[in-house]
C-alpha cells in the first residue's frame, strides 16, 4: 500500500471529498484523506495523504498557502462566489489606481468574517447548511494573514492577483471585503490554489493521470516520504542501547542520553516536534520535548507492521 503524499490536481466541480473517495477507487485503498478543502469551484493542489500520512493531515492544515485569483468587481452574490444568487450590481467601478491600493491595502492581519456558505460549525450544524435554508447566522470575525499579494492584471472589472495567506483564510470573503472597502462590492470568478507545503501546482497530477500512472505501475515514484514535509522537524536516531529500542517500539517516554546523536536541549526546545528513526533507518516516530521534565514525549507514532488500508 502506498504511504505518503500525493500531490493531486483537483479540477472544478469536485469536492475535496470526491477527490479523497474516486482515489480510494483507483489506488484500491481506503486510508486516504487530504490536509486542506478546497470549494468545489476552485481547482488546483490538494494534497492528499495516503497510509500512515493521514496521522500528520492536521499538522499540515496548518500551514499557509498560495493561490491565484480572478476577481469580478461590480457584483455581490449570497455565496460571495460567481455561483451564487445575484444581490447587487453596478457598473460604477473605481479606477484602477484605486483598486490597486486597496487591494494593497489588506496586505497583514486582519479579523475576516467567514462566509455563510462554508463547513464551519455553529451549534453543530454547519454554515452551509443554515444558509440554504435562508438563515443568517452571527458569525464571529477569526484573524487571518495576508502574507503577499501580486496584482497580475487589472481589466476592469476583473483583477488577477496571486496571494499567498495563513490557514483560514477565505478567498471570497477577501474579495468580499475588498469590494466593500471600494464601494462597488466584488465576488471571486475563480480561484487556483497554487502551492501547498512546497507542493505546486504544476507538478500535480490530475485523477486521469494518477490512473495513468497507476496502470503502468509508476505511481509510486510520485508519493513523497511522509517525514519529508517536515524538515523544521530535527532528526534523531534511536541508540544502541536494545532497552531505548523497545521503549520506542513500543512508543514510551525517551530520553535525550538514548539517541545515537549528541543533543543539547536547547537544540529540541523550540521547535515543534523530533523526526524519530529507529535501529534501521526507518522513520519511526514523532516525538515533543518537554523542558519542565527533561523527556521526549511520543506525539505520532508510525510502527513498521501497521496495515494502511484500514
């Protein structure tokens, strides 16, 4: 069973979830999942988790992201989208002097109100849901970056421009906002994501071409080692010591004194999580020091004899 990532074209009118499940068909393998959704109108990387990789699937939503944007001023919607119902118009559009600068102008942090059309729970109910039943709910503004914005076209009404932001962020709320700071409204005609965790979009592969490479038994040369997406991760491989090898065979607490390497802890103390490799090179494990204690805690733990299609 494969056991990685995958690095997978979705095209428009898919589902993050039927990506995960027409995969599931192809690769005829069930563990499957994807660290990050995309609507289905966007297209572009998502990058899908296979085997054992789907335990580091929420370490991974975290990170930021890249996409490029098309955006349609001149129009509200209810979806903040080009799908959705029509609620405003107008052709009084500002110039494109001022449509730069405002869009410059979101360049930072900022507390972005998430659309009504979106997974987020309310009450256990997701937001979607309340809305298609004709139901605003308050929702509660969440604090987003804005790392880098590139304008690579103004036609007016429409600017292209590639953003690269934190988790969380929602593209159509930011042409949402970005409308009404101008006064005009704005909603998002399409929208590509570009890069995810150094994976880009043109080194992805659609589902006909993971097919492809599947029949002629190549599919495997395009799965990236799960421990690869985490190089801020240090490196440590378990010592001699056959006592410090079962204790990490059967994730318990480690010590520092019980790695092959030298460690200090101050090179452990600040980073996120330790990269564990066991007697036979194999990685193994990801472990978290803890400073009050003095020990290396086991976070996820990834042993040799697992199945990966359950």
């Amino acid at each position: 069973m494969l056991d990685g990532f995958l690095n997978v074209y979705k095209e428009q009118g898919y589902t993050s979830f039927d990506v995960v499940a027409k995969l599931r068909g192809i690769l005829k393998q069930k563990k499957i999942g994807h660290t990050g959704t995309l609507d289905p109108m966007a297209e572009g990387v998502l990058l899908v988790c296979l085997g054992q990789a789907t335990k580091l699937s929420e370490m991974l939503i975290d990170k930021d992201k890249t996409y490029r944007c098309v955006m349609l001023l001149g129009k509200t919607t209810d979806t903040e989208d080009v799908t959705g119902k029509v609620l405003t118009e107008t052709a009084d559009i500002p110039d494109e002097a001022s449509v730069i600068e405002t869009v410059n102008s979101f360049i930072g942090t900022y507390d972005q109100i998430p659309p009504m059309y979106s997974a987020i729970k309310v009450n256990g109910k997701k937001l979607y849901e309340y809305a298609r039943q004709g139901i605003e709910i308050e929702r509660s503004p969440r604090e987003v970056t804005i790392f880098e914005v590139k304008i690579e076209d103004v036609s007016l009404p429409r600017v292209t421009f590639t953003i690269h932001c934190s988790k969380g962020t929602y593209i159509r709320s930011l042409c949402r906002d970005i409308g009404e700071k101008l006064g005009c409204g704005a909603v998002m005609e399409k929208l590509v994501r570009t890069e995810v965790k150094n994976f880009r979009v043109e080194d992805s592969l659609t589902l006909a071409e993971i097919e492809q490479a599947r029949d002629q038994g190549t599919i495997a040369s395009y799965v990236m080692k799960k421990e690869l997406l985490l190089p801020e991760y240090p490196e440590l491989h378990i010592g001699t010591d056959e006592y410090a090898r079962k204790l990490l065979r059967n994730g318990n607490k480690l010590q520092l004194s019980q790695f092959a390497e030298a460690v200090s802890p101050e090179t452990v103390t600040d980073v996120p999580g330790i990269r564990v490799y066991d007697e036979t090179d194999s990685f193994a494990a990801i472990y978290r020091y803890e400073k009050e204690k003095s020990i290396c805690r086991p976070v996820k733990m990834f042993p040799k004899n697992a199945e990966t299609d359950r």
